[in-house]
C-alpha cells in the first residue's frame, strides 16, 4: 500500500516510479523559473540529486518525459482556468469568471511550464511532433464556428483564450503583479456577457505598418543584419537563429557581425530597441487614425485581423520570442520593461493601469492563438470589440 507524501510523491512506490517523479516536479520548476532553453538532461538531473541513468531508465528522452507532464499535468492546468471562464461567461457567473482569470494573470509554476512549452514548439523540431497538433486541436475546437458554435460565440471563446494566454505572457512583468485587476476583468465580464452583432470585419483595410521592419541605420550591410535576425529569429525562435545563419541571410561574414555585436544577445537587443517601442507607438497611431474614418470598434476589430494576418507569422513569432525572453534574459528585460514603462508614461495615467495590461495581453495572446489556429482571423470581431471598446475607461 502507498500514500502520497507532502512532496506529491507517492511514498512506498518503486525507485523508477519516485524518480520520475522527482524529475516531472524538477522540470516543472525549471521550465517555469528560467525557460525551455535552460532545461537540459544535465540541469534536470542535477535539481533532482539524480544521474542521467534515472532519467534513461524511465524516458528514451527528455522529449518522453515533457510528453507525459503534458498529458498527465500540463495540459489540464492550462485549460481548466481557461474553460472555467468560458463556463462562467456562459452561466453568468461573475466571480468565477473573474477568478478564472485572475489564476491565468497570477500563474502558478504548472500554468508557466505548461504555456512554456506550447511557445517552445513553435520553435524546437524535437518537439513539434507531439505538441503541435495537440495544441492546434485545442485551440481550434474552442474557436471554430459549428452548429453548437455561432460565429459570436466562437468570437467571445477566442477572446477569452486570447485575454487569458496574454495574461500568462505579461505575468513576468516586474510591474504587473501590483495591479489590481478586479475592475478590468468585471469589464471584461460585462462586455463579453453582451457581444454585439456579428459584422464582418472591412477587408480593404490593412495596417501597413505591420508589414515593414524597416532599419535606418546609415551603414546597408548593418541594416540588412538587423533585418536578418528580426526574419530568422522569427522563423526559428531565438536559440536556433545562430549568427551564422543570421549572416547568410543577410549575405554578410560572420566577421562583420561579430566586430559591430559581441553576442548574439546584444544583436537581439538592438532589435528590440527599434522594434518594440516603435510598436506601442504604431498601434496607437493606427488606432487613432482608422478610429476617425470608421469608428473605433471597427478599428479594433481591424488591428486584431491584421495581426493574426499569417503572411506575418514571423513579426508574430519575433514578438512572442521577445516577450517570452525578456522575463529570463535580464539585460534583454531592461529594454522591454524600460520601454513599456516609457509607453505608460505616454498615457493618461502616467504609470502601468489594469486596462493597459489587458491590452498589451490580449495583443499577445491574439498572436499566439492565430498562430496554432489562423482562421480565428475570420471571427467577426466587431462583435467583441465593439462592447469591450464601449467600456474601455476615459483615460
């Protein structure tokens, strides 16, 4: 007879059974603490106190072993907060839909790991196998219009996975644990409890600045590296896009880049120097402008097409890559939180506010989602913008 101890393993299980165990919970923690990059045979075993054979004994690979958390843990962890609210919103329930959310924005270590390795396999060959299609099949049964889906509630369920996966990308921001979420999330609650009409989104619109990186440095061959790492980094995520491969597409030596970047991090951050600053003022400025010409619901509805747009599948991936970066890379961090700071204090409120957050989360799970499920694109979402824009505060 076994029993489960305070640890959560199981006392009285076989030694195979408590080190794999040992290693899940191991795993878990370093997925969450420093990253998929920072988990290895070597750094999984040496937070156990195990040898690489106890791993072996178990998993053909460390590949195995991430597959059976997904199935066993992660997975569910990810997913219960996410349906609560989509059951919540359906019942009328406002506080659950509020705690569900509030779970997502405050995520605990299982919740990381878990939406850590769904951007993992955007990126890493070794395990997009497993993991792509299930989490395609996930996201696109929750946002597909059929006969017990309109086309407004797949719009209001694709919200919520977009606020709700946004909420879990933004949690790392030193600024965001002291926001008081409570208001937003009650708005969000009243707006998606009330979508408008489905009305289809103008498709002569596009926000062309969304469609050029450019870099105007006054030396060709350094715009050109820019250019090529914003383009590799976002077809092969951050670890794969080496600096000779960097070099090649830009049609540059190795040589050039290294005397000009010591390290790839420091080109990394010269990209995001230009290009996540100058994106908070872009949005804002498209906003703006298309707000005039056909009202601001529509604007908004336009600006999440236009995001999720798949011919920007790599703008998407770069930004993801960046954002998920920032929260282990601590020099990559002070450049996106120095910059979102100096966009809070662009605002009315002068500082970082509940509705700011939810938008730079849901713009980032928008992403996310479109990129696992692209015809989330074709939702009418006028029919949540329009009441989410209503309510939106007069900051």
């Amino acid at each position: 007879m076994s029993s489960r101890g305070n640890s959560g393993i199981v006392v009285g299980a076989s030694r195979v059974e408590r080190n794999s165990a040992l290693l899940g919970k191991a795993a878990v923690s370093i997925l969450a603490e420093s990253g998929w990059t920072s988990l290895s045979t070597r750094t999984l075993c040496a937070r156990c106190g195990l040898t690489s054979g106890a791993l072996y004994t178990r998993f053909e690979s460390l590949e195995q072993l991430l597959e059976l958390l997904w199935v066993t843990q992660l997975e569910a962890a990810l997913l219960e907060p996410l349906d609560m609210a989509a059951k919540a919103l359906a019942a009328a329930d406002e506080a659950t839909f509020v705690a569900a959310l509030t779970a997502l924005a405050r995520p605990n270590p299982t919740v990381l790991a878990a939406v850590e390795l769904v951007q993992a396999a955007m990126v890493e060959p070794d395990l997009a196998s497993f993991f792509l299609p299930r989490i395609r099949t996930l996201l696109v049964d929750r946002t597909t219009p059929s006969e017990a889906l309109s086309s407004v509630d797949a719009a209001v369920s694709a919200t919520i996975l977009f606020i709700g996966f946004g909420f879990v990308l933004k949690s790392r921001r030193p600024w965001a644990s002291a926001i008081d979420l409570l208001p937003e999330l009650r708005r969000y609650f009243a707006a998606l409890s009330r979508p408008a009409d489905a009305e289809p989104t103008p498709r002569d619109e596009i926000a062309e600045y969304l469609y050029s990186y450019p870099f105007d440095t006054g030396d060709e061959r350094l715009d050109r590296v820019l250019q090529a790492t914003a383009m590799t980094i976002g077809e092969v995520g951050y670890r794969r896009a080496t600096v000779q491969r960097i070099a090649r597409a830009a049609s540059v030596s190795t040589g050039f880049i290294m005397s000009r970047f010591p390290t790839k991090l420091d080109l990394f951050i010269t990209i995001t120097e230009e290009m996540w600053g100058r994106g908070f003022a872009q949005i804002s400025s498209y906003l703006a402008e298309t707000g005039e010409r056909m009202g601001p619901a529509i604007a908004e509805a336009i600006a999440w097409r236009e995001m999720q747009n798949p011919v920007i599948s790599k703008v998407a991936l770069l930004t993801l890559e960046t954002n998920r970066l920032a929260g282990f890379l601590p020099s990559l961090g002070d450049v996106v939180f120095s910059q979102e700071e100096q966009f809070f204090k662009s605002t009315p409120t002068g500082s970082p506010s509940a509705f700011g957050l939810s938008e730079m989360a849901l713009g980032m799970g928008l992403i996310l989602v479109a990129w696992f499920s692209p015809a989330v694109r074709d939702l009418p979402y006028v029919s949540v913008t329009a009441p989410l824009v209503a309510t939106a505060p007069n900051l």
